[in-house]
C-alpha cells in the first residue's frame, strides 16, 4: 500500500464571507509517486485547491489539509509544507527572477540558507535533471516559453521537494514546449519518484496520469483511472469540459453506426483500431 502524502477532509472555502462557496466539501488524496491530473474547467476551483496544497491557503481548522502528516493549520508547519510542494504557474515569464538560468534555479536555495558548495551542487544537478545544463549561463528571456518551465521546474527541484504541482503550466505554450513539460515531469515522477500534480482544463493532458480528479463547481464530481475517467462522458460534458479528440471521434463513429472493439484512450489508440 502507497503511502498517502496528501490528504484532504471536507475542505470548504469562500474568499468573501457573503460571497459563494469557491471549494465545498472536497475530500481528496494523493498517494506518493503518483501522477495525478486535477481536470476542471475555468473557474471551477482548481487553483485555488492548488494553493492549499502548498500552504497559500490555509484551513480554518485542524486535519483538514494534511501534507506527508503535517497539518497546514499549524503555522509552524507551512514552511516546510512549501518547500516540500513546489508550484509551477501558467505564466513562465512571471516566474523567471534572475538575469540567467543559473541565478534563477540559486534563488529559492539563497532564501532557505543553503550554503554555496551544496548550492551549486544542486543547481547543476536540477539543470540536468530538466536536460537544460547547457543554458546554465542563458538569459531566461531568450529562452522558450518550454525551456522557461523547465528552469522553472529546476529551481523548484534544487528544493528537494516530494510533490511538484503544475498549475495550468503547459496552457501558455506551443505543442512542443507542452510536450518538453510533461515528458520532463513524467520523467521525475518515473525516475525520482516525485509525486506530479498537473491541474489543467484540458483532459487530453490528463491520459498518461495514475488517477484523474474531475471538478465542477468547487467539488471533485468523479475520480478514476484515465481508462474510467474517459468512459463517463455525460459527466465530462456535464463538468463543461471538452472531450478529448479520440473520445470525440468515438462518439461520432457510434452515432453512425460503427462498433469499436476497446475504449481508445489516445490518438495513437484509435489509428490502432481503426486501421
Ligand atoms: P480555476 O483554477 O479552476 O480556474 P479558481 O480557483 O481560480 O478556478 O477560481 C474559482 C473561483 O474563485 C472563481 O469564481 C474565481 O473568480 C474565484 N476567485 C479566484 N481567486 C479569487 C480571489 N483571489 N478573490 C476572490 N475570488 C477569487
């Protein structure tokens, strides 16, 4: 049995006292060396779930959120609970802080104290991690938006972290720098053992993850393996998300009569059954 690493019990939140419930009630957990896909459509509450996974937010009460035990209720707690939940955002251009790639990934290890032999130890060993060691002396502007994630991710490893979260971080670039972000994450869930948490409106992403949360309305409405996950299309479509392209194609070919013999999870999938 996996360990849990994040646990979280009738989570409730509202930004304005009179203003409407953003998350009710979630309950959720994530268990180590998972890749978990958080799939909702804009406004559904995804980030802000996000930001009481690493302590932006934080509970009104004891054991609600739980991250590896430690209960972000507690102040002394949230420290730690933000070192070991790094955050990836939509934007890379907003996250890069430095003048060059190395300066960048040095930033989050000079504000915890790392003295500068381990430091630089650390930096090297993200960059390759990220296969970006040949940028180490690069501006991050004129880098690509997929190598800024990548940096991004960088900084956020030299930190040692156990679960790394993505939140709409491919949405902003082109299909190639989207496909360098998630091989690289699949790569540190795969080879690291890091816990990945992408947050996305788009289910195609979420094909290759352990277990997929849907969310509407500030509640997860179904969870499973992409496999059951991709068969509950009244539910997708109800959670106002689009259905992935293979899906879609299914669903045309049913109504015209054609039987496919397995539920086609990607492209590759359907070209599979079809020719
Ligand atoms: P998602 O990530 O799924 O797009 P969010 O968690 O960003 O959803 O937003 C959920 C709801 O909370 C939306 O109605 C949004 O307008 C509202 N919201 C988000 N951030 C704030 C904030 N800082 N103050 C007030 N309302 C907010």
């Amino acid at each position: 049995m996996k360990k849990e690493l994040i646990q979280i019990n009738g989570l409730s939140f509202k930004y304005d006292e009179d203003g409407d419930e953003v998350l009710s009630n979630v309950d959720l957990t994530i268990h180590e060396g998972e890749w978990v896909s958080i799939v909702g459509h804009n406004g559904s509450g995804k980030s802000t779930l996000a930001k009481f996974l690493n302590a932006l937010l934080i509970p009104n009460e004891s054991n609600v959120v739980l991250v590896e035990g430690l209960d972000t209720v507690n102040e002394e707690n949230i420290w730690e609970v933000r070192k070991r939940v790094g955050m990836v955002f939509q934007n890379p251009d907003n996250q890069m802080v430095a003048t060059t790639v190395r300066d960048d990934v040095a930033f989050g290890l000079e504000n915890i104290g790392i003295p500068p032999k381990e430091m630089v130890a650390r930096i090297e060993w993200a960059l390759k991690r990220v296969n970006m060691e040949r940028y180490t002396e690069y501006e991050p502007h004129r880098l690509s938006g997929g190598q800024k994630q990548r940096i991004a991710i960088a900084g956020i490893l030299a930190m040692r972290p156990s679960i790394i979260i993505l939140d709409e971080a491919t949405s902003m670039l082109d299909p190639i720098g989207r496909q360098e972000v998630l091989e690289t994450v699949r790569m540190l869930k795969k080879e690291d053992g890091i816990t990945v948490i992408n947050i996305t409106h788009d289910l195609e992403e979420a094909v290759n993850s352990d277990i997929v949360f849907v969310m509407n309305r500030g509640n997860i409405k179904i969870h499973g393996t992409p496999r059951y996950i991709f068969q509950q299309t009244e539910e997708i479509i109800g959670a106002g998300l689009e259905l992935p392209f293979s899906l879609e194609v299914q669903k045309q070919l049913k109504s015209k009569g054609y039987q496919l013999s397995n539920a086609c999870l990607t492209k590759e999938d359907l070209v599979n059954e079809l020719w």
